[in-house]
C-alpha cells in the first residue's frame, strides 16, 4: 500500500477519476481499484467497471514521466468508459475470461486478475476504438492537470520499445506516425483545458 509506485500511480488515477462520468454516466458507481504488479511486462490495462493495473516494466523501462502515465491510464479509462471491450467481449466467445472476470469480481488472487486483465488485454479494439481512446484518455488527462502533450513523448517511446520485439502494450494498441499526427491534431482542443486546470491549481 505504501509503495512509491503504488502511491504514484493510485495519485495519478485519483486526480483523473473525478472526470470519467463526463464520458459515461455510470462511472461514478463503479468500485475503482487502483493495483500496480511488479513485472517487467510492458503492459497496463482497465477492466470494465473499473479496475485498473499497472506493471511496474512499462514505467520503469520507459522510465514514464506522471503526464505520460495519466496518458496511457486515461486511454486505458476510456475503453472501459466507452465499454469498447464489452462490445469486442459480445461478438466473441471468450467463455473462460468471462468466467475468470466473475471470480476476480468475486475476490480471488491479484494473480487472477493478471490472468483475466491478460486476456481482455489480447482483446485487438478496432481502429476507431484505438483513436477514441486515445482522444478520451487525453482529455481526460488534461482536465486533471496533465500535459497531454506528453502523449506524443510517450509513443515515441512506445516506438523505441517495439524494436527487436514487440512490448505486450505495442501489440494490441499500435503506435505509428498516424497516431502520433492524431494527437498533435487534437492538442488544441486539450491543451486549454490543460492549462485551466494547472492555473485551477495555484
């Protein structure tokens, strides 16, 4: 509980979260859970209702700045807010994930819920899932009071890592110029808000 990482990470959701029903009204009911696991996965994901994890690889070995993990945990948000893996769970027949996500719902082991957030994680979102969870994850990130800028330091990296070996994160979620330009695209609709809530701050 009182791990650095853990504190880090759990502050970074703390400040995001009081945005989410702003993109689905439910969410304020939602029991969110905030979990880090030592791994050197390159890899972090968000359960529908709620329940968000990090492997402590993506944020060493990318040594993350807090603005570009709010990037990836508001991406990660906004599939769930958007129920974008309910929507992919609904044209599948992933039985066995189904019936791991009710044990983890029902209180089994941090192990299960890697398992469980390891098969949603191989769920592959569509194109416009990816670029909806891109744009709601920084919003969602800027209004909390981080640069949303950071998103395209943050796939640079992602870029960087996914040389030799693809990362786990790189293979459901694919980083290129186009995502890249996307973002840069939309940085003056998010920046302003950014900056409303850094200037909220002082």
């Amino acid at each position: 509980e009182n791990h650095p990482t853990v504190r880090r990470v759990r502050k970074i959701a703390e400040d995001l979260l009081p945005h989410a029903p702003r993109f689905n009204a439910r969410a304020k009911d939602w029991r969110w859970e905030v979990n880090v696991f030592r791994a050197p996965t390159i890899n972090a994901f968000c359960m529908p209702g709620g329940k968000i994890a990090f492997f402590t690889g993506i944020i060493e070995q990318l040594k993350l700045s807090d603005d570009e993990i709010a990037m990836i945990m508001g991406h990660e948000i906004a599939h769930a807010l958007r129920e974008h893996a309910r929507e992919r769970l609904a044209k599948s027949t992933l039985t066995n994930l189904g019936i791991t996500a009710v044990s983890i719902l029902l209180g089994q082991t941090a192990g299960a819920l890697a398992q469980a957030g390891g098969g949603l994680y191989s769920l592959k979102f569509s194109r416009n899932d990816e670029t909806e969870a891109d744009l709601v994850g920084m919003e969602l990130a800027a209004r909390a009071g981080y640069d949303p800028r950071s998103g395209v330091s943050l796939w640079n990296k992602m870029a960087a890592a996914a040389k030799g070996s693809p990362p786990q994160w790189l293979s459901t979620h694919p980083s290129n110029k186009t995502r890249i330009d996307t973002i840069e695209s939309h940085l003056k609709d998010v920046v302003p808000l950014y900056e409303a809530a850094r200037a909220g701050r002082r």
